[in-house]
C-alpha cells in the first residue's frame, strides 16, 4: 500500500468555519481556507484514492450530523446578510449587482418573489397606502358608475435593497428619484382596485408613474390613475339623497397572514386593504324650481275647477283633465332619469300625492254630477220657454235647494282638499329638511366588510 503524503478536507459555510476533532487530525491536515468539497492530493494510487474518498466523506457526513444535532448549522441561501431580530441586514461583503439605477444595488440572490421580511420573520409584511382624490370625473347613475382621478402612493421597507444617495453641493439628499417602472427589477406589491371595470394611467407629456429609494431601505411609489369603479347607489331619499361609495384596495395573491395594508388603522377582514368612502350630495335647487313648482301649480288649478259653475261641466272637466295628465306626465319623465328600483323615493311620494289631490277634485265634481241629475232627478234646463204651473214650481224649488245641497258639498270639498295637502306639505317639507340637513354617517370598524 501506497503511504498519504498529505490530505486536506474543507467544509464551506456561509459565514461559519468549522473544525474536526483531534483524533480525525491526526491523519488530516484541515486547510484555513473555505473550499467546497474535498481535495485529495498526491494519492499514488487508485486503490489508495478510493479508500481515503470513502473514509474522507464518512467523516464529511458524520460531521454534518453532529452540527445539525447541535443546532449550529446555518441557514443556506443567506449569504448575502443576516437576521437580527426580525431586521434583516446585509453583509459588508455581499455581493451586490445594480439595478435600473446606479446607486440603487441588490444581492444577486435577490427574489423579486419574496416578501421582503420573510426571512426573518412569520409576521404580515406590512404596505402602506394613501390616495390623493384628484377630480370625480363623472357619475353615471343609472349604471350605478363612478370615474375618479387618484394618485395611488404605496410605501414600504426592502432591507435587500442597498440604497447610496449623492450629495448635492455638499448637503445629502433625503431620497433618489426614479422615473422607471420597477416591476420585474425588484418585489412589487400586487394591488388592485375591486369592482373596477376600467382602469387607465392619464398621459400629460411627462412621467406619471414614479419611485423614490430612501437611504434606509424604504421604497415609495406613485402612480396617477383614473379607474371607473361600481358604486351601489341607494335612491329612497331621491332627490335629497346622500351616496356612500367604497373604493377597495386589496391583494391579489397574499392573504392577510401574509401582508397587511395599513392606512389609518383601517383594513378588510379577509384580505389586505384600505377603503376610500366618498359622500355625494345633491343639491336640491334644480328640483325646487323644475319639479315642485310646477307640479304644485298643477294641483292647484285642479282646485280652480270647483268654482266653475256645475252647469259647465265641459270646461270644469277640461281644467281638471289637463291638471291631472300633466301632473302625470312630469312625474313619467323624472321616472325615466332614474334607474330601476324596487322601492319609493321621495319625488315619487310628492308626485303621487300631487296626482291624487288632482284626482279628488274631479272625483268630487263627479259626485256632484251625479247627485244633480240623477239621485234628485233634476230635470235639464228645457231648450223653449214654458207655462209655469204648480209642478213646475215644486221642481224649480227642489232644484234651488239641491244646489243649495251641491254649494255646501263643493265648499266642504274643496276645504278638506286644501286642509289635506296643507297637511301634508307641513310632513313632507319638514321631512324633507331633516333629510337634507341630516350629518353623513361616520364611519367605523363596524362597517368593515
């Protein structure tokens, strides 16, 4: 047999050397420097080669075994830093690759599909957001649509990240502007808009999409975007009703065991996200003067009516036909302006009362009618002069007091009428109010999804 000259064996470790035990040195010769696997060296034979491999790796493997039943073994794929805590930090020494931007550096095992913190810690990575509401573009309520113009910011910490600012005429600056896209480079939050059907990015000749890189390892980003969004719109108070819309920011992939987005304290329940709650109010003037005024002028010519003689019925019928038709007809052309719903709103009260306050005047001047020609029997006035007698005159004087009969009913009627809208307008008007000057809900935790 063939004697070993010399023999080495190294084990590299990411920040770690290690060294076997006296005995095993005996025999080798452990090199200061990290290689990775095992060198066998003047071997004069292959016989000798082979028994000193299978002997060198038995070692290599019973010392594997002892550091990890010793809990020292590190972590591979950290070589490029360490954890403290739950911070991850970078080595001096890491070897680092630029990129998009020359002062901007990452690990070359850096993984743009990795939360930044999941490294080191189990706990949500944490994103947060604002909105800067710009402009509400349009709102389209029978399609229940709204279109905002936003600046979306998103800011958080990747300590993988290598910032070095520049100095500016000797002062440091607090953080370096990057007008590219960083998607693709470098991890990026997977954000979107819910319930929205259209989403697009203005151009005004410049960059609308930015990203500042702070010294610290913090990342900020803003996008100016216009999206039109699905805004669940309730008309019960129409037209003096108030609109919530909720814009929900979420996360596509993570749930909430994995990132949380923070914005005043304020998140969904299933998944990461922010609510952005926008009150619309009408105004109130438009339907003042093109609403109420003429219908309510409506109403009151078909009260008009009653004081026409009941021998004219021609005339007193056309007034309260033409009232009540044209009630009708404007309440069909606000009906037509509003979506679709279910249930009343307050327009629709005013103008069915409208509608029924003209109704009763012509149904009273119909009862009127037929108490005159029919129920008393009142004969029509004859077309040529005749003799009175005594029969004549016992129905001239029946006549007298039926229409002494038909002034009352006409009076009474036409008071009840007037007390019962005015009645009515005194509920309405103050209702109306309250609703109008009624404070928007505040929101709170309750009415988190």
């Amino acid at each position: 047999m063939a004697e070993v000259n010399s023999f080495s064996l190294g084990v590299c470790f990411p920040g770690f050397q290690a060294n076997l035990s006296p005995s095993v040195n005996q025999n080798l010769n452990f090199l200061t420097s990290c290689a990775k696997g095992v060198a066998v060296q003047d071997l004069s034979s292959r016989e000798s080669d082979v028994k000193n491999m299978n002997w060198s790796v038995s070692a290599f493997l019973t010392f594997l075994g002892t550091l990890l039943s010793l809990g020292v073994m590190p972590a591979w794929g950290s070589a490029s830093g360490y954890c403290d805590g739950e911070e991850f930090h970078l080595l001096p020494d890491a070897n680092m690759t630029t990129i998009f931007y020359p002062n901007v550096e990452i690990p070359k095992d850096y993984e743009i599909n990795e939360l930044p913190n999941r490294r080191c810690s189990n706990k949500p990575f944490v994103l947060n957001v604002s909105v800067n509401l710009a402009d509400i573009v349009s709102i389209n309520e029978k399609e229940h649509m709204i279109t905002l113009e936003t600046t979306l910011g998103l800011s958080w910490y990747d300590r993988r990240i290598q910032v070095h600012i520049p100095t500016d005429g000797g002062q440091a600056r607090e953080y370096i502007l990057i007008n590219r896209n960083p998607i693709g480079s470098i991890w990026f939050p997977d954000i979107f808009l819910d319930h929205a059907k259209d989403i697009r990015r203005p151009s005004y000749g410049i960059p609308t999409t930015f990203l500042r890189a702070y010294n610290d390892s913090k990342l900020y980003y803003s996008s100016r975007v216009n999206y039109d969004m699905v805004c669940h719109m309730s008309f019960e108070d129409y037209p003096v009703d108030t609109q919530v819309c909720d814009v929900l920011f979420e996360s596509w992939s993570y749930t909430y065991d994995r990132m949380m987005y923070k914005w005043d304290i304020e998140h969904s329940s299933e998944y990461p996200g922010v609510r952005l709650r926008l009150v619309l109010k009408r105004n109130i003037s438009y339907h003042l003067l093109r609403t109420y005024l003429p219908s309510l002028l409506f109403v009151t010519l078909s009260w008009f009516s009653m004081f026409v003689p009941l021998n004219h019925v021609p005339g007193r019928v056309g007034m309260g036909m033409t009232s009540l038709l044209t009630t009708a007809t404007m309440f069909g052309a606000l009906t037509s302006k509003t979506p679709p719903i279910s249930y009343s709103t307050k327009l629709d009260v005013w103008f069915v009362a409208c509608i029924t306050f003209g109704f009763l005047a012509l149904f009273e001047f119909t009862i009127e009618i037929v108490y005159r020609y029919y129920w008393q029997k009142i004969p029509r006035i004859p077309l040529f002069k005749e003799k009175p007698n005594k029969s004549t005159l016992t129905k001239q004087e029946k006549a007298i007091r039926t229409d002494a009969v038909l002034l009352r009913m006409e009076l009474w009627g036409a008071a009840l009428l007037l007390m019962g809208f005015i009645i009515f307008n005194i509920y309405y008007w103050v209702d109306l109010y309250q609703t109008y000057t009624r404070p928007v809900k505040q929101f709170t935790e309750e009415d988190v999804p």
